[in-house]
C-alpha cells in the first residue's frame, strides 16, 4: 500500500486528533491494546479469543498458546515461493486456504472495513481447521497475522521504501483516548504483546 501499512495491522492515517507516540508506550503497562467486542461467530469470534486484543493475565495465557503453536511449528517454503501457502502447510492445512486468510486478514482490526464475506472466509477456516475452540483460534491468529506483515514485508521490498513494514500500531492512554505508536525502531513491536513471529520471518521470507 502506498503509505506502507498493511492489513493485518492497518491503521489508516488518522485525523491529527490521534496522537502519534514513540514506541517506549509498548514497554508501559498503563497503555493497553484497543479491546475487541466479542462474538459468537466470524471475525468478532475470532478477536475475543486471540492474544492480540487483550491484556493481563488473559494475554499470557493466550499468547503462550501461540508461543507453543510457534515453536511447535516446522516452515520450509520452496524457494520464493507465497509464505502463507508454506505457513497452512506447516500448520497442516490446504494451501487452498490462503485466498480465505487474505480476506479474514484485511478484516481483523476491527476498525478496518469489516464484511460479511471477511466472515464467511473465517467460518471457512474454522472448518477446514475442525473445531471452533482457542487452539483454532490460535491457529488462524498466526495465519493472519503472518499474512499481513509478510505482504507488507514483499511489497517494501519491491518498492525499496524505508521505514518498518508495519509502521504503527495503537494502544488506549491511562485518560482513555487511542493513541498511535510509531514503530521505526521497533519493527516487531516491545513488550508483552512484540511479535512471536520474528524468527520465522526470516524463514518464510528469506
Ligand atoms: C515482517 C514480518 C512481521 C512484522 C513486521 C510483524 C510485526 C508485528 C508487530 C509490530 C506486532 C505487535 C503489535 C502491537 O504490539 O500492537 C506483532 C504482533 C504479532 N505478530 Fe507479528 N510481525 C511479522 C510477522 C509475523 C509472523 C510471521 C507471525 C506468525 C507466524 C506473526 C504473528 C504475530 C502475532 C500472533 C502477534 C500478536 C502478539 C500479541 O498480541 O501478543 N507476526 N507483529
């Protein structure tokens, strides 16, 4: 995308009414990640059950979850080849699935445009996964996820832009507002919520 920001993560640029802070926010606990509302079904179901909406202790146990699942996880991508079909195979899933994971990805902040087909496409891989439980959930988080920052990653690479793939993310102040955080320095993001996905980057995008 041309301002370098990416779906799975997307913050389009905000009204200057957003404050822009610098990444130090990410190490401070007071600063919490803008929560999700919950849902039975899609992507609502999907968010009130990932490590990328919430704090606390609810956050370590999911994201332990999705520290096992990455560590458990072995990734060979044929030479150049899409890292989210390598990613399904790694995860046991057909690589048909990556269209579906495209969609759902573009969808999962929630203040991104929301569809119901980005929801048809996350009952889709619930399916193909065989549970709605948190291990699916889980699963579909790193496929998103992945997805998301890797695109972006490709496209830097093919404009040669500066700057993080993902160049912000958000957190709500202590006074309730939602700040942005710019991430240059910072391209995987600190503290509790920094990306579990550093280290199998560099394999599924060499
Ligand atoms: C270019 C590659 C990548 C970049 C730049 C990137 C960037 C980030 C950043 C900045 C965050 C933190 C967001 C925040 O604190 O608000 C994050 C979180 C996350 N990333 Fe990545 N990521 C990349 C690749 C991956 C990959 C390959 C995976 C999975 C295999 C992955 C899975 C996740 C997950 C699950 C989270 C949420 C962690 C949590 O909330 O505790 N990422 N990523």
């Amino acid at each position: 995308m041309p301002d370098g920001s990416v779906p799975a993560e997307r913050f389009p640029r905000q009204a200057r009414r957003v404050e822009l802070l610098g990444p130090d926010v990410l190490d401070d606990p007071r600063y919490l990640v803008p929560a999700a509302p919950s849902g039975e079904t899609g992507l609502a179901w999907l968010r009130a059950r990932v490590p990328r909406f919430c704090d606390g202790a609810q956050h370590r146990r999911r994201r332990a979850a999705v520290d096992t699942l990455v560590a458990g996880l072995s990734v060979a991508p044929a030479p150049g080849e899409d890292p989210t079909p390598a990613l399904l195979r790694a995860l046991d899933l057909p690589a048909a699935c990556a269209p579906d994971v495209a969609v759902v990805a573009a969808a999962y902040q929630p203040h991104t445009r929301q569809s119901g087909g980005a929801d048809a496409a996350l009952e889709r891989l619930v399916e193909a996964c065989g549970a709605r439980d948190d291990t699916t959930a889980a699963r579909i988080c790193l496929l998103v996820q992945a997805h998301g920052a890797l695109q972006a990653l490709l496209e830097q690479r093919r404009s040669g832009l500066p700057g993080p793939p993902v160049p912000t993310t958000r957190r709500v102040a202590p006074d309730g507002r939602t700040v942005e955080v710019d991430l240059t320095g910072a391209p995987f993001g600190r503290g509790p919520h920094a990306c579990p996905g550093r280290a199998l980057t560099a394999v599924l995008v060499p």
